[in-house]
C-alpha cells in the first residue's frame, strides 16, 4: 500500500501508529479518518487498474505460439506456399490431384491445358489416374527443351544425343538423314529464333504407356552446305515459320521418369 500512496504525495500523507499529524497555520490537525479515505481511494483505483488492464492484455500461459511457431505448424498441415515451385516428376498438388474427382461433374482442372470434358481432358486423367506424379504443365516445359535440343542435335549429327531422347525406330530415322548428309559431305545450320507455343492437342493411355501429342510452332533458321561451303537447302538469312507435331511416350509403370519421341510429323 505504501507504493500506491507514494504515487501521490501532493493529495496526502500516511499517518503511522501513534503519531500526531503536523498542524497547519491554524493549529488545526488533519483527522486520520480523512486520511483513511484517501488510502481506500487509491487502493480502489489501483485495484481497478489492475483488474482491467489483465483483462484487456490477458495472461500468458506458457503454451502461446510465436509467428514463426504458427508458420510452421501451417506448413505442415499443407498451407499454400507461392515460393515454391514443384519439380518435375514431384507429386501434384493435393487440391489439382483431387479437383474434378467427381464423375460427371465439370472441372478445371487441367485450366490453361485442355477444356474440361474434352477428349485431351479425359486422356490426361487416364494418364494421372496411372501416374499421380504427373503433371502435364511441366511435362509441357520439358517437351519445349527436349523439342530445341533434339533439332539441334540433329542438325550437328549428334547421334549420343539423340539416342537417349528418342525412341528406336524414331532414331533409326533420323539416324538415315544423318548418314545421307555425311555420304554427301553436308553439314546443316540451325538456330532457334523462338518457340511461340507448345501445347498438348492428344493424350492416350495404352495399357500402362501414355502417349502425348504437342503442337510445336517455332521461328528458326536452317541453311545446308555442301563441303565447299555452297548453299543446297534453306536460307540463313531468312527466318522459317516451323509446325511440327510430336508424340511423347512413357511407361507409367516404369521408374524411369524420361520421356521419349516416338512420332513426328509437320504441317
């Protein structure tokens, strides 16, 4: 009580046991009840404080998580995460892998892809519903990289290359033209203007091997010379609006995540 009273020495003095209090200019004392209401008055309003401001601020119980605690308790119970970016081969998220899982029921799930209902929509479930790791987005992002190296490693005769992105029967033709230029000591240039799209017009699933066309329109310059430097095929100063259509194939049973060309056409 002392520690109230002292907060507030110009409205009054504690009188001690005994003690007479000091007299003013008149001679008259002050009462010790007067002082006994003053004591009560502060006592009243400190508890009052008190009592409020726990109310307001709480009490900590030892059991309160800090930010960083709730972050990661989010983490681990799947809350969203726009930093990271899933890799290829990674299982889809759990809200695109379950979207649409409905029978008969519209869906976006393959938004940006393929329309739902579609044939392409209802190949690509097929192929998920083998394959939960599959997404065809980044399948899309690998095809555009496989597409520009196997041109240009076909272009350079690069036969290691090759043989590792495509399929038997696909390499063995493109292994021919490679043959035809060196019989006839041909070398060919090519480079990439652009790749303006690369989208999926076909998915199929037979048995466990899921096949998926992509429509590749690009801008490059090709130019073929013969050995003494002499132009025989193409333009290199001439850009050339390209179409191709490729087919990928995989085994979805397969551990090996690659995909391979094993059908090309053009347009």
């Amino acid at each position: 009580m002392d520690r109230f009273i002292g907060l507030y020495p110009i409205l009054g003095k504690r009188v001690s046991d005994g003690q007479t209090p000091a007299s003013g200019p008149t001679g008259q004392s002050e009462s010790e009840h007067d002082v006994d209401i003053y004591t009560i008055i502060f006592l009243a309003l400190a508890v009052f404080i008190f009592v409020r401001l726990r109310a307001v601020l709480g009490q900590r119980t030892g059991s309160e998580r800090t930010p960083f605690d709730r972050a990661a308790r989010n983490a681990v119970q799947g809350a969203p995460d726009n930093h990271v970016m899933p890799v290829p081969g990674a299982p889809l998220d759990p809200a695109v892998a379950t979207a649409g899982a409905e029978p008969g029921v519209p869906s976006d799930r393959w938004r940006g892809v393929a329309e739902p209902g579609t044939p392409l929509a209802r190949g690509l479930d097929a192929v998920v519903a083998n394959d939960p790791s599959f997404d065809p987005r980044h399948f899309l992002t690998g095809a555009r990289s496989a597409y520009e190296m196997i041109v240009l490693a076909f272009a350079n005769g690069d036969r290691r290359a090759l043989r590792d992105l495509l399929s038997s029967e696909v390499y063995d033709s493109f292994d021919a033209v490679i043959k035809d230029r060196e019989k006839h000591e041909q070398k060919t240039e090519t480079r990439f203007v652009s790749i303006d799209t690369a989208e999926l017009v076909s998915a199929d699933l037979r048995d466990r091997t899921a096949q998926l066309t992509v429509r590749f329109v690009s801008q490059m310059i090709s130019v073929t010379r013969d050995k003494m430097g002499n132009i025989v095929d193409g333009n290199p100063d001439k850009v050339a609006d390209i179409t191709d259509i490729w087919t990928f194939a995989r085994d979805t049973g397969s551990r090996d995540p690659n995909w391979k060309l094993v059908g090309t056409g053009s347009h």
